[in-house]
C-alpha cells in the first residue's frame, strides 16, 4: 500500500482501488489518456502513475457535472470523485464511477505526436518534446525497470557494508587520462565538470572502507554512437583491502543480484514490453587481454598487442561470448594511471562486456605515492595537477580497488534498446543541449 499524501485533488492511486471495497468512495488525480463517448455514457482513461477507467452516464450526474465532462479532452489534467465498482468490461477488472470532475489543467495546443500511437515519429523529433515523449506506456515500463536496477544496486552494496557517498561535480583537473573534458570558469579560476569521482572514492576509501555513488559522469567525447553519452549515469564503487580479484566478484554478485531483482519485482513492466531477462550465472568468465587476441586472430582480426579493442573486434567477440564476461590483464598503455601494474606490462584491471558493450571497468589500485607519481607522468600529464590527492598518500593509503559501470549502457542491455538515448529521460550528446 502506497503512503497517502493528504490532497485536496486525490484520496489514492488507481493502483490502490483493487484493495478497496466494492462502492468504496474515492478521488483520483491525472492526465487524460482517451476519452470516449457511448451513446449516453462518456469512458476515461486517466493515469496517475497506473491506468484506470473512470465513467459516468448522463442520467446519474447533475447537469454542471455533465457539462464539464463534456468539455474533457485528451491530455487534459483532471480530478474525478466517485465510487468504486468491480466490473470485467474495465481494464484491470476495475473502475470509478464517476460523480464529480475537475478540470485541473488544459493544453493550449495539442502535441506534434500522439504518445499512444502506434505509428511514431523517429527518435530525434521525440526527443525534441521528451516530456510528451515519456508519457508513451512503453517508456513508464522502461524507466520503471530503471528505478528497480538502481534500487537494486543500492540494496546490495548497502547490505555488504557500503556508504553512499556524493563527490564533487566541478573539479580542479583530468582524472582520467586522454578522455576529454567540459571546461567552465569557476569564479576566477579554470575548472571543470567531472569525467569520473575516481580520485575521491579512492581518498574516500581509505576514511570510510567501502563507498559507492551513483551519479552522472561528463565526458566531451566527439563521436557520437549509440553507447556514448556526454552525460550519463555511473555506480562506481572503491573498498579499501582489496585487489581486482575481489572487485571482480562483488560486481558479478552485483550484476546477478540486479538481473533477478528486476525479474521479480518488475514482472509487469517485462511482460509489457515482451522483454525476457536473461538467466545470468555466475563465475563469469575471465579472459586475459592477450588471449582476446590470439581469439580474434582466430575470428580474421589481427591487431597489435597494446592496441585497444575495436568495435568491430567486440561485435565479433560477441558472437562468441553471449553473456557477461570480464576481459583482464589489460596493457599498461590502455589504462589510466591509477592502475596497479604487474610484470610483463600488464595490469590488474578488467573490463566488464555484454555483448559489444562495455558495461565496467575496474581494478586494483596504486597506493604508493611515487608510483603514482610515475604513472602520471608516463601518460603525459603534470604530477602538480593533482597536488591534492598526491599528498593524501603521504597519511598513508591501503591497498584498495574499484570499479566504474555505466547504469544507462546496463539499462540498455537488459531493456534491448538499440539507442542509448531511449534509457536516459533527457539524454545529452554533441547534438543534443536541449530539453
């Protein structure tokens, strides 16, 4: 049972009427999503979060009544008081009997599209007027099955002894090495809007032991795919005491735990959408980079030890591999230099795929000063630039790893989505600055 909020416009939800008795006297709140006109009895479809039938015939209602509900129209915002009848003609064996109505608020004009059709514009006019956009049955089910993923995640890592945290947005400078960033004057200053917390969960671990966020990432990235966002979600998780080894399995253990969450507790929204969520099973595989190789060799892709995978190499590992699996021991080059290094030009990192997608990446990482200093160094950027975290280490730093996942990319896998954007209620890219 929903917490009621006391309203002048509402007494419940639609979706706590079937808990109700039969003639129970009650007052909903919503948008019109049809109307329809039979003889002398006039149907609405209203949404408040559900769907639900409100209907009313010309001979039970005072005139004024009637009057005003002939005056409704789709995407009208109304307030409908009336009693409770059970009937199987109503969607959902449900509906109110309408005795009163209140015109909440008219659109001036109608929208461009109709959200309930079946025939829609293509995704770029939609997402010029998102906010009718959303209003689409399709999209409530996919953003429902978002909430349920972050909910879920949340869940986990809580129960496991991990402390949500909040980092900054506007920082001082690169956290990670060669990914663009979005500048902005900060009062008499250059800074920046964060491409990743990393530098902060890693101080924050060493406070607090395990951390996690969830939280948009900035990344000024050119090309524009159907992965990539400028802004977008991330859980980035950090925990003091262990390597990439133990982070590996808390993020497996995590992926399952979501997975099996949505799948119960979102049974109607995956019904709606037709989706069936994939059984994932757990260990992951791990496959060391230089044997991704040697497997894409294999497939008739030759590329150099050192070389970052191209989306066509992940396309054709994809039909090898059909669920989740790590990629690990990635070359020293190809990652940040935070990056805890092994012999033989390696590091203890991972990447996370489903499919061509990169779902995470993580590892162990460096928590000597000097060779953090290094690694700085090796990627071309200034040791001076990160003062701030460098001198954390001189208090001492244990070792510690993390990762970083992307929930949108996440979203779009489980939900079968072609188009990042669809996952992201107001997606930003380089095209894309407005709604």
């Amino acid at each position: 049972m929903m917490r009621r909020i006391p309203s002048r416009f509402r007494s419940c939800y639609s979706m706590e009427l079937s808990k109700l008795p039969e003639g129970s006297r009650v007052s909903i709140a919503g948008y019109v999503v049809s109307v329809r006109f039979h003889g002398g009895v006039i149907f609405f479809i209203v949404y408040d979060g559900g769907y639900i039938q409100c209907v009313a015939h010309t001979d039970e209602v005072n005139e004024s009544v009637w009057g005003k509900m002939l005056e409704v129209r789709e995407y009208f915002y109304i307030s409908v008081s009336g009693r409770i009848s059970y009937t199987e003609k109503a969607p959902g064996g449900v509906e109110i009997v309408m005795e009163d109505l209140e015109i909440i608020a008219k659109p001036i004009r109608m929208p461009p599209f109709h959200p309930y059709s079946r025939k829609l514009p293509s995704l770029d006019k939609r997402l010029d007027i998102r906010a009718v956009d959303l209003r689409r049955p399709q999209l409530h089910a996919l953003f429902k099955v978002k909430h349920e993923v972050l909910q879920a995640m949340r869940r986990f890592l809580i129960a496991r002894g991990f402390l949500e945290v909040n980092t900054p947005k506007i920082i001082a400078s690169a956290t990670e090495g060669g990914a663009a960033l979005f500048p902005l004057f900060y009062y008499d200053k250059e800074a920046f809007l964060a491409q990743s917390p990393q530098l902060y969960k890693e101080q924050l671990s060493a406070a607090f032991d395990r951390v996690f966020e969830i939280a948009p990432i900035f990344r000024a990235e050119e090309f524009k795919t159907d992965r990539h966002l400028s802004e977008t979600l991330s859980l980035d998780v950090e925990m003091a005491f262990a390597d990439y080894k133990d982070v590996m399995s808390l993020l497996e253990n995590l992926i399952v735990y979501t997975v099996n969450s949505v799948r119960k507790r979102c049974i109607a929204q995956l019904e709606f959408l037709g989706l069936d969520l994939p059984r994932v099973r757990k260990p992951f595989k791990r496959i060391s980079y230089s044997r991704i190789l040697s497997k894409l060799r294999e497939l008739g892709l030759d590329l150099e030890w050192g070389e970052d995978l191209s989306t066509t190499a992940l396309r054709k590992l994809a039909e090898l591999y059909r669920e989740p699996y790590f990629i690990v021991d990635w070359p020293r080059g190809l990652k940040p230099f935070y990056i805890k290094s092994k012999r033989g030009g390696i590091t203890e990192s991972f990447d996370l795929m489903w499919g061509h997608i990169e779902l995470a990446s993580g590892g162990s990482r460096v928590n000597s000063k000097r060779s953090l200093i290094r690694g700085i160094r090796m990627q071309g950027l200034n040791p001076a630039s990160f003062e701030y975290h460098l001198k954390v280490f001189d208090y001492g730093m244990p070792p510690h790893a993390g990762f970083g996942l992307g929930v949108d990319r996440l979203i779009m896998v489980l939900t079968n989505r072609n188009d990042i954007r669809e996952v992201v209620l107001y997606p930003r890219d380089p095209s894309r600055l407005t709604p």
